[in-house]
C-alpha cells in the first residue's frame, strides 16, 4: 500500500477501482482556407445554439440532483457561450487566422481564460474554469462529440470542469480524485453538495494511479490509500457503516425541536443563495433562513435586474416559510465579486476597498432599486433585512435613511408593504463589534459573519495558504469579539445570532451557545448535526464552559478544550 496527500475537498469515504477519466481527443484541422470563413463561422452559430440547449438541461438535471444554488453555475455557461466579448474573439481568429471553429474557439477560450486566471479576485480566477469548460463543450460540439461517458468506480482526472462533476451518474461514480483543484472550486462545491467523496490537488502522483487500482478516498483528511491491505479495508468498510449509522440516527432529529435538555430555545436556520435552496432548507429541519445572498440576481448578469424580477425571487423564498423568520442580506458585491454592469476601478486591497454597503451608497440607484424590492416582497411573509459589512454608526443611519424612503415612494405610488419589517446589521469588521453596544440601539437583531470577521480580526487573507493558520475562528480574538457582540444583543433586548462557517461546527455549539447566541444559520447538511448536539446541552454547563473558554490564550487551547467537552456527547 502506498498513500497520495491533497485536498480535502468534500468529506466521506469511498471504497472503489480506479478508472481514468476519457480526455478529449483533439483531432482537428486548425487552419482552413480564407475561402471557409463563411462556413466555419456557421458551424461556430450551430455549435453555439447546440451548447445552450445542453447547458439548459444539465442545469435542471443539476437543479433536481444538487439545488438551485449549484445548477446557477450552468446559467451563468449559458450567457457565456453567446458572451459577445468570448463571440468578437472567435470570430477574429476565423476572419483573421484563418482558424478552424474548433481552433478558434480553443484558442479564444484560452486567451481569455489566461486572462482571468492572472486577476487578483479568486472570484474572477474561477470564471477561467467556466470559460475553459465552455470551449471543451463546444469543440466536442464541433467534432461530433456526444456529452454522456458512463464511468463506474473512483475517477481520477486531471481536472474535473463544473460540467464533468454534474454529469456524473451517482450510482456509479463512489468518489473522484484530481490532480488539480482546490476546496473552493466550482466542482469541489458540486462534490460537497452532491455527497461525492473528493481528493483534489495531488499533483502529479495522479499518473501513477492505474486503472484498475483498489483505493480508498477519504474526503475527511484528504488521502488517499492505494492497493491497501484487507485489514485496512475492514477498518474503513467499518468507519463507512459507522457513517450511514450516524446519519440515520442524525435523520431522527429533523422534526423534533431544537432546545437544551433545560428547555432553551435555539433557532437553526439555512444560508441560501436561490430560491430553489428553500427545498432544501424545509427538508434539512430549519425554522427558516438566516442568510440569504442576494447576489445571484446580480453577478454575471450585464444589466441591474429590474425591480420586478427581484420581487418575484423574494416573494419565492418569503411564500416558501411565509411564517418563519427569512434574513435576506442586501447586495454584498464588490472586492472578489465585481458587478459587471458597474466595472470598477482597481483596488490595491479589494477586501479593504469598495464593497457591500460602501458600494452599495455609491450605486445608490442600484441600492434603492433592491430595497424597494424588498420592501415590496415583505408582504409574502416575514422579512427581515440585513445590512453587510457595516462599520460605523453613518453607514448604517445612511442604509436605513435610504429604506425609509424607498417605503416613502411606495406609499406615495400606493403599492402595499409591511412597515415594521425587521431591520439588522452583518457584524463581520471588528469595528462593529467594537461598538456593538451603539449600533445596538438602531437594529433589531445582529448576525456575525464568522467568515469575514476572522480574516479582518487577524489581518490574515482566507485564501492565503502562508497564513492560514490565523485563519481560525477559534482565535482567542474572535471568540471574544463574538462574546462582545452577544453582550451587547442581550443588554438592548435583541436578538443574536451567527451566518458564517463556524455556526455550522458542532465543536462551537457549546461555545456559541454559552455565549448567548440564539440563532444559528448554516448549511442544510449540517442542520441535523448542530441540533442534535443542541438537544443534548444544558444551558448553565455551557454559560459556565463560555466563561472558562473566553480566559484560554490560544486558538489551540480552545479547540483541545472544546474536544474534551464533545467527549461526552452521543455524537
């Protein structure tokens, strides 16, 4: 036995064969006479119409199998492909080059995804995925390719594009190992949501797997075990059947309530980012959501989306839970997520630049537009929202003087809205938690964004691998700014509670709510998990384990004490 060390890009076990993904044969003229151009660049429209009628329906097999949220990726495809920026290319190297439509179309591809891949933003880094995966599509278009390859087993590739993961049949594929990737890409996204065991970034170790090959792909550490001896495969067949046991007990929970053994209610609800997530929010056993992005509606879209097709997206998720609690987060774009609609100026620091509701105050016709939407929307159930990245008491008297008069114009126009919907604050810049306490007296409720809070807290970039080890929100720091904001919630009478990674870490529970947090939002998958760990805590041990974290001088000291404390838990 021999062992491969990547990523751990979606946890799980798999027990499988190798089988090496197919890599597309590039078997194509690349030059034609300057006569063809006509012909090529018909060839090229065909192509084009064939590739949206196929993105149209692995989006909806991608909506059915893995939500709303990932199928988006597919959308997205479908305007790049008509894209007249990515068209203008193709075309010149027709016209130009004398180029095939299968070389034009590769080689704009390329070009522009050399482009993105050399930006700043990882947002903008990831576009270079799609852009390739559109040309692989339309290559194999153009040479008569057909989109379905069956593979059964563990599958080892180079990369795996947004595309190949959703196309895979689950009943076949146990797991997927590659040589490229990260946690954050768009297919390590897909294998989380879809369940599928994943390893990626092993470099080149991927071509001394053959196929054939008995492996095991642990998704929790990011290893993977080659040809490994029968005991070890008992060990992780038994690790495997110990899995599926704690998802079924884990299944049990789903209806009953969550509160503490002494009978305090902690409310668990999802962060979403399409309407279509609401299937999979009311099926996890939340009691509504906590976050819902906005930016779908905006992001890869070349126009401001109209004030209706905003109506009817928050109308969708409001009628969805019409009685329960739904946070819907107002425009949080800019730094990594730049408008396309807008541009933007370069920015030595973007994290630290123009974005969420800095931006937001500067585009304030875009601004007002979503909360006028919002407003409007209300009456479909019970709206609550949320301003991001909020900093000093200006920005948010600001934020809330431009909802009043939106509500001003919709009573002038004579268009209903709820007037006493909630209103509050993402605590994710330390100087809102600073002020907690202030800010307090203009909201009614608090969210802490544990992911933004950690990387201003520490000065550290989430995505920097040299600092990562700041990047923790176990840091002493943080668990105190959280404490402080709690304090804050409770002395003025309102509610707190938590959106970022950390809500959905069953290891926090205890500490989260000791602290005083009375909501927790997090992924669907991990609704269960987090409740059932509720549901076997007494709120006094946890005040008094709060107390004791918050003197522990070290991110490790917490995590080490926090294990000792999960001990005593079933799961």
């Amino acid at each position: 036995m021999w062992k491969i060390k990547g990523i751990a890009a979606s946890a799980g076990i798999a027990i499988g064969t190798i089988v090496h993904m197919q890599e597309a044969v590039h078997d194509f003229c690349r030059l034609v006479d300057a006569s063809q151009a006509p012909a090529e660049k018909e060839r090229f429209y065909t192509a084009q119409q064939a590739a949206e009628k196929e993105l149209e329906i692995l989006q909806e097999r991608t909506a059915i199998n893995m939500g709303e949220q990932q199928a988006e990726v597919f959308a997205a495809h479908k305007l790049m492909v008509t894209d007249p920026s990515f068209v203008e290319v193709v075309l010149n190297h027709i016209d130009n080059h004398q180029a095939s439509a299968e070389a034009a179309v590769e080689d704009a591809a390329n070009e522009i995804a050399a482009m993105f891949a050399g930006l700043d933003s990882e947002y903008m880094q990831e576009r270079a995925a799609d852009i390739k995966d559109i040309g692989k599509r339309l290559v194999r278009i153009l040479q008569g390719g057909t989109a379905e390859v069956n593979y059964t087993g563990v599958l080892a590739a180079q990369d795996l594009l947004p595309s190949d993961t959703a196309a895979l049949d689950l009943n076949y594929v146990s797991g997927f190992i590659t040589a490229l990737g990260g946690k954050t890409s768009h297919s390590s996204i897909l294998a989380r949501a879809a369940g599928i065991p994943a390893v990626v970034g092993v470099g080149s170790a991927l071509e001394k797997l053959n196929n054939g090959d008995n492996v095991i792909v642990d998704g929790h550490v990011g290893e993977v075990l080659v040809n490994p001896e029968e005991d070890i495969l008992n060990d992780y067949r038994l690790r495997i059947k110990k899995e599926q046991e704690r998802a079924a007990l884990l299944a049990s929970v789903g209806h009953l309530p969550s509160e503490t053994l002494d009978g305090h209610h902690i409310e668990l609800a999802c962060n979403i980012g399409t309407p279509g997530d609401m299937e999979k929010v009311i099926a996890a056993g939340a009691e509504g959501v906590g976050l819902f992005r906005t930016e779908f509606l905006f992001l890869d879209k070349t126009s401001v989306p109209t004030e209706e097709e905003q109506v009817e997206s928050y109308k969708a998720v409001l009628a969805a839970m019409p009685d329960k609690k739904i946070v819907i987060r107002t425009l949080d774009a800019g730094g990594d997520k730049q408008l396309p609609f807008i541009g933007g100026l370069p920015e030595a620091n973007p994290a630290l630049g123009l974005r969420a509701i800095r931006l937001c105050m500067v585009y304030q016709d875009v601004f007002k537009t979503q909360l006028r939407a919002l407003l409007r929307a209300s009456v479909a159930g019970n709206l609550h929202i949320m301003f991001p990245m909020i900093a000093t008491v200006d920005e948010l008297l600001s934020a809330k003087a431009l909802l009043n008069e939106a509500a001003k114009e919709l009573t002038q126009e004579g268009i209903p809205y709820k007037s006493d919907v909630a209103v509050g604050i993402m605590v994710e810049v330390p100087a809102a938690a600073a002020i907690a306490d202030i800010l307090a007296e203009e909201v009614d409720f608090f969210s802490i964004g544990t992911n933004d809070l950690v990387q201003y807290t520490m000065a550290a970039d989430r995505m920097n691998e040299h600092v990562a080890y700041l990047s923790d929100y176990f840091q002493p720091p943080v668990v105190r700014l959280i404490g402080n904001v709690a304090k804050a919630a409770q002395k003025a009478g309102k509610w707190v509670g938590m959106c970022g990674e950390m809500a959905g870490d069953p290891l926090a529970t205890p500490l989260l709510v000791g602290l005083g947090l009375t909501e927790l939002s997090m992924n669907g998958r991990a609704v269960p998990v987090v409740k059932h760990r509720i549901r076997q805590l007494d709120i006094k041990q946890t005040q008094k384990w709060a107390d004791d974290i918050l003197s522990l001088r070290t991110a490790s000291d917490i995590k080490k004490r926090l294990e000792e404390i999960a001990l005593q838990f079933e799961i």
